[in-house]
C-alpha cells in the first residue's frame, strides 16, 4: 500500500526521546501512530554506535531522573531500577582536581586548591546548597506535571509547603543568571567563570540550582548506554501498536486551510493525519517544512533566528586498558576537564578545540559489554562551533559537504585531543585501539539539528526564544504541534521526554486541562 493510502490519527516527525514518549502514550491511548525518522536507528541525541565491539554514545553522555524521567518509564511498563547507575563527576582545572560527591567535601576541597578564596566559596555555597537540599525533597516524589487527578494536587501542596521557606530566594534565581552571581560573590576571574559560566554564559541562575543537585544526587547512566533508552522505548511503542518508519525523511507538512493534515517524505511518501507532531528542527520547520505565510512574521522571526545550544565534537576511543588502569585515572564515571576559563568561541581561532572544557565520559564503566574483555570505551566531547575554520575546511554551511580539507583538519583535531586528555589519562596515546571522531556537522546530518546543536535552544537567558515561557507545544498552524528539546526550556532529555507526554494529551484534551488536571 502506497504512503499516499495511508491514513494515521497522528504523524510523528522524529524517533528521539520526545517522539517516542508521545508515540507511547498516543499508541496506548488507542490512536493509530506513525513514527517517522530521518535516521537508520531510533534515539536522536541519544543513539549510540558500535565499533569493534566498543559501544559509543553519539550525542547525549547522561541523564538526570529529576522526578520526571523515571515516573514516565515506570508509566509506560519498562522502568527497572537495576539498570541504572549514579554518574559521578569529578572537575579538573589547571589549579584543581575536586570530585562532586557531596557539599561538605566538595567546598573543603576546592578550598583547599583556593585557600585565598574560601570565604566567596563558602558564600557561594551557602547560596547554592539550601536550593539544591530543597530540590532534593521536592524530588522524592514524581513531578507534578507527570501526575494526573488528585495526586497532583497532593504533590504540588507538598512542593509549595517545601518551597515556601525558600520563596525570597528563589524569586532571585529566576530573573537573574548565573553570570552575574558568579561576578558578585567571587573576586578570583577563575572562580567567577568556573562556578558562575560551567555551563553556558548568561545560563538562568536557578539552572545552577537544578545542575548542582544533578551533579551530587541524581545524574543517572543505563546499563547498555544510552540508546538502550530509545530502543527500550521504540519496543514499548510497537508492542502499544505503534508503526515505526526508520530512513524517512519528512521534508513537507501537508496543509490545507491553515490546517496540517500529513506529511510528504523526501521520497514523496505522503502519509495523512488528522494531527502532526514535530519533535525536531523548529528553523527548518517554519521555512522549508511549510509554507512560511502560515505562521505569523514575528513567531517566524523569532525562530529563525534564535540562537541554538552549543555543538560539539565528540572523540570515540577504544581502549586498550583495563578498568583498574582507567579506575586510577578518571576516578569517575565523567570528568570536566577545563583547559582554560572561558566559554569564548571563535569560528577563525585554529586552536579553538584546545580551549574552555573537555567531557571525558567513561561509558563501559558500569557495563562490560559495551566494551570488549579488558577493554573500555571513553568518550571525549568539546565545544567546536559547527563553521569554524570555514565551515570546517568545506566552504560550506550544508552538513553533508566533505572534502580533503574536512578529513584533513577532523585528523588533526583527534590527534589534538587525544593529546590534551594525557593531562588526565598520562599515557592515552598508546592505549587507543580504536579511534573516531564526529564533528557537529556530523549529528547535524544524522538529527538534522540545527549547527549540530546538543540541548535545544541556547541556555543564554536573553536569547531563548522559550525564556519565561517554559513551553510552546502548540503552532500556529492548527493541529500542528511541537514537542522535543526545541519545545520547552531547557531542554534535554528528560524534559523532552515530559514534553512527549504532555503533547500526547494536550492535543486532545487542551493543554490547560494535561497541565492542570
């Protein structure tokens, strides 16, 4: 039977995380489903790939729980708590070497690297520590907005007893950024960048809250990597009698008086639907996916040209060494690396792969089978921006362009950074049995994320299309709706995943009505 033939209650445009989460809950609510994905395996920003038997995650390193992801898997069947492990992180600078373990440890230890500045570390934390203990009360119980019916209510009385202590202060933590706060408690540049800028320049300030309580209480990792995930997921949505297409493209959404009504693959498949979820490229969703008169110039505007989260290059190592070897050195399962104290990016500085941080992420730590005997797989990601040196030697902004120049500079850039890891693995080099390297050209081809961006929009609270806003699932194109990390700040995987969830009942029941009721 021909795509044209074909008629679903819903199209879902992309097999990630969100694709999947509202797949499930379509599926199991009694629609019938088609699942649509651009790539040859489902996950999005959370597949992995195998290489003489080491498994690599190709996006994604870890995820938190943060009372959102687990509950949603527990309600979907295919939540088992032994295949999950806690992902502890460790921070090296060239003045430092602390790992996160806990807040007493984790403030003597750095000052005892920065004794001339114990006291704005002790200021810091003393500003830090009451949100994130508060973050872990609230979260010994599912979110609310993952509940439904009386047991939300319950939950959310209980939140609000929680957080009422904490009201003044988190009135700060939601208008300004962690940028600024660094800048005021801390006189050391280095401290007012490491503490203040981790993550992103300008990042909302209550973020710190929520990354800190991840990185001490709640940073998870599966048993098979991350694309377990997905295809635990995709297995869940077939046996719910979802239909799951791989290497399908969809270039159009199929409209009809201001309404969608399917969608055309690049193969010129069509396949109807009474309702179409795009859980991908919002940018390439307003200007080439439909007829951009369909949506109003300022909500086009402000798509098009909002900032994008930062791409990365990604090293893929297999190594010859042992978990005692590796155990002695990485100390845990991720380690941030940071070379210097600076996000700065520039597109023109050939050494901009050797600046600001490296994540070493040890994946076969837990799991020996994502690694052959006495072996191990590591993971190496940087900050590269998807044009540097000139669109990464192509001359080209088209993520498929190649070239000698391309293969060149990815050659010199491995080298580069198998290098600067000896300052955390002495001896690397002669380790390396397998090596790889994917640029952010590279998970812009397989995801079709724009500039090859990891976590959806930028974390810079001033240029978030979403700041303010938490959410926009619905378009303006009716029965049109967005779902996935480009529909609710800040993205990432477990918020993508509730944004699957809440645009599987939304559609039918009305937002205000899923997110209250």
């Amino acid at each position: 039977m021909s795509g044209s033939e074909e008629r679903y209650d819903v199209v879902i445009i992309g097999a990630g995380v969100a694709g999947l989460v509202c797949g499930c809950y379509l599926a199991r609510a009694g629609r019938r489903v088609l699942l649509l994905e651009h790539g040859n395996m489902v996950g999005g920003n959370i597949q992995g790939i195998r290489r003489k038997g080491f498994y690599f995650d190709a996006g994604s390193q870890s995820t938190e729980n943060v009372g959102i992801l687990f509950p949603i898997l527990e309600d979907l069947g295919i939540f088992d708590p032994g295949q999950w492990e806690r992902s502890e992180w460790r921070w090296v600078t060239p003045d430092c070497d602390v790992a996160l373990r806990d807040f007493k440890q984790v403030r003597e230890d750095f000052k005892g690297f920065f004794p001339d500045s114990a006291v704005d570390i002790d200021a810091w934390f003393d500003f830090i520590e009451p949100g994130c203990e508060m973050m872990r009360r609230l979260m010994s119980e599912p979110f609310p907005l993952v509940l439904r019916g009386r047991e939300k209510y319950r939950v959310l009385a209980r939140m609000t007893r929680v957080g009422l202590p904490m009201l003044g202060m988190m009135s700060e933590t939601l208008r300004r950024s962690g940028s600024d706060k660094g800048r005021e408690v801390f006189r050391d540049p280095r401290l007012a960048y490491l503490f203040g800028e981790f993550g992103d320049t300008n990042m909302l300030l209550f973020m710190h809250y929520s990354f800190w309580y991840s990185f001490l209480y709640d940073y998870v990792y599966p048993r098979g990597g991350l694309a377990a995930l997905a295809e635990m997921l995709a297995a869940r949505f077939r046996e719910l009698g979802g239909e799951l297409q791989l290497s399908r493209t969809v270039d159009r959404v199929l409209t009809s008086g201001g309404a969608a009504v399917g969608v055309e693959t690049a193969d010129g498949e069509r396949f109807l639907a009474d309702k179409v979820v795009n859980t991908g490229n919002p940018k390439r969703l307003v200007t080439e996916m439909c007829d951009p008169s369909l949506f109003p110039a300022r909500y086009r505007e402000r798509i098009k040209n909002a900032p994008v989260s930062i791409s990365v290059i990604t090293a893929f190592l297999g190594l010859d060494m042992s978990d005692g070897e590796l155990a002695r050195h990485m100390k845990t399962h991720h380690v941030v690396h940071w070379r210097t104290y600076s996000n700065r990016q520039d597109i023109y500085d050939p050494e901009q792969h050797r600046k600001g941080w490296a994540l070493l992420s040890w994946c076969s730590m837990h799991d020996k089978s994502l690694a052959p005997e006495g072996k191990n797989s590591l993971i190496v990601q940087i900050p590269v921006p998807y044009d540097w040196m000139n669109g990464w030697g192509t001359g080209s902004s088209d993520p498929t362009a190649r070239n000698q120049a391309y293969r060149a500079l990815k050659e010199r850039v491995l080298e580069d950074v198998i290098a600067d890891s000896e300052y955390v693995l002495p001896g690397l080099r002669d380790k390396v049995a397998y090596r790889e390297l994917a640029t952010p050209r590279t998970l812009a081809r397989y995801t079709l994320n724009p500039q090859g961006s990891i976590m959806g929009w930028s974390y810079d609270m001033y240029n978030t299309p979403l700041f303010g806003r938490f959410g926009r699932f619905a378009t303006p194109v009716k029965n049109l709706y967005m779902a996935g990390h480009y529909s609710v700040w800040p993205g990432g995987i477990v918020f993508s995943a509730l944004s699957g969830k809440l645009v599987a009942e939304g559609m039918y029941e009305g937002f205000a009505r899923a997110l209250l009721l």
